[in-house]
C-alpha cells in the first residue's frame, strides 16, 4: 500500500471531515498517512485525529513559519508532549520541524535566529528520544544541513525537497530522505523533476502535504491524500517504473525514513 508521509488532515480545508478524507484515501490504497503537527495548538489534534483514523499517524513539532508567535514554554511542552507519545504507537517523530527563508518577515535577522534556536531545540528533542525528524526546508536547504551536522537525529525527512543534487546527496549521506509530491506533477518544474528521476530510488518517500501542493490535475483545487498513487504513478513514468514498482520501494522508503511506521502498515 502506498504511504503519504507528510499531511494536514487537521487543516480548515478540509471542513471538519478528517476522517471522510482519510477513508476515502484508503480506499485509493493509502494505507497511511503521517498527520504532522504545526503549533502547539494542535498538538493535541493530530493525536486526537491518528487515534480516530485507523490509516493515520502523528508527529509533534512547532513549524517555521509559527515560529514568530512561539513562547519558550512551548519548547519545554513539545519535549514534554513526546516523552508522553513515546509509549503512543501512533505517535512516530518530531515535526513539522525547520527553518523557512522564502517568507520575507522570516527572513529577518531577529526571526532568522528565533527559527534556528527552535529548529536546534527541536533537533535536540528528535536526538535524545531516537526520533526521525520530518523537515521543512523552503529555501533553507544549506542552513538545514549545517544543523544536521551539529544535532543529528537518527534520520528523517525533508519535505518538499526542491533543492540541488548537490544538497540532495548531502542529505542522504547523513541518513535522510528526501519526500516528493504534487509539485513532480507540473511538467514545467524541470529540477524537480529531475531530482525524481535521477536521485537514488531508495532516497525517495511521497507526500502530499494536503491540502497544500496539489498536483497538476487538481491545481489550484484542495489537495488530498487520495491523490498520493496517481503522484506514484507521476513518479513511475519519470523513471521508467511501474506503479507497483514505485508502491513497493517508497513504501519500503517510508519504513526506513520512520521506523515507528512498523507494524502500523503492510504492502
């Protein structure tokens, strides 16, 4: 079955229906989807949506761009927050998590540093319980892997990656995969598709990241899990692949990206 590996179920788009969505994404074959949280607002949430969502999972983390409203406290209630997931099996790593320069306000000296202080904080919870860590990194791939290099946890995902080959092996040197979704579908986005169709096989996971970055035949419509297998089909055609052949690697992907995802989902 397939895996969407990074989602918003909790979203307003989706008008309260979670769980309609979700099953509906089953149905297409989607035997899981990573629900990752934004705030500490919606921490309690996701959680709250993966325990009603037999095909739904969840991570815990504070996202860039809600950064700028963060208090300190909050830090100490995401590492508290994951001490308490820990013995949740549906509770699988620590994000949505990262640094984001592509906003303007966030690219300012004072909210540059505020998102790299959290981001490292965050790191440090991923390290210290063994926890993949699922990144944001919108213009920001550089300044991520030196992160990385500093706290590393023991792997995860960066979402969306739209960066160079360069930068893309730098990742998977350092144990992480890279997630691809509905922007591959757009034929005039070259690089991205040519980091899909080049990049190693087992460095790639798929995403969504619903009801964000819909792919090219829902565009500008709301995005949603159920699109993940014809995304893999996308992903099949630019390697020369069949859609089991790409159904079974980037599920294999996703074990090996979020190990707590054993157990949780089958072929």
């Amino acid at each position: 079955m397939w895996i969407d590996t990074h989602c918003h179920l909790d979203a307003h788009e989706f008008g309260g229906d979670a769980v309609g969505v979700a099953r509906q994404a089953g149905e297409a074959g989607v035997s899981m989807i990573v629900l990752v949280a934004v705030d500490r607002g919606n921490f309690a949430t996701v959680a709250g949506l993966a325990a009603r969502i037999p095909n739904a999972c969840y991570a815990l983390g504070i996202h860039p761009i809600f950064v700028p409203q963060a208090q300190d406290e909050d830090l100490a209630a995401l590492r508290a927050a994951v001490e308490a997931a820990m013995g949740d099996p549906k509770f699988v790593g620590v994000g949505e998590i990262g640094l984001d320069f592509f906003i303007p306000m966030l690219c300012e000296p004072a909210m540059r540093e505020k998102q790299e202080r959290y981001f490292r904080e965050q790191l440090r919870i991923a390290r210290d319980f063994g926890l993949p860590a699922l990144m944001h990194v919108r213009r920001s791939q550089d300044q991520v892997l030196k992160h990385l290099r500093q706290i590393t946890p023991p792997g995860g995902i960066a979402h969306a990656f739209n960066g160079s080959f360069q930068q893309a092996q730098n990742f998977i040197d350092l144990g992480f995969h890279l997630g691809f979704g509905g922007a591959m579908t757009f034929s005039r986005a070259l690089q991205i598709r040519r980091l899909a169709a080049e990049l190693p096989l087992d460095a790639i996971v798929l995403e969504t990241d619903a009801p964000d970055i819909p792919p090219a035949w829902v565009h500008p419509g709301r995005n949603s899990p159920e699109q993940l297998p014809a995304i893999g089909a996308t992903l099949g055609g630019l390697r020369g692949l069949s859609d089991d052949e790409v159904r079974r690697a980037t599920h294999r992907n996703a074990l090996a990206a979020i190990p707590r995802l054993q157990g949780l989902t089958g072929l």
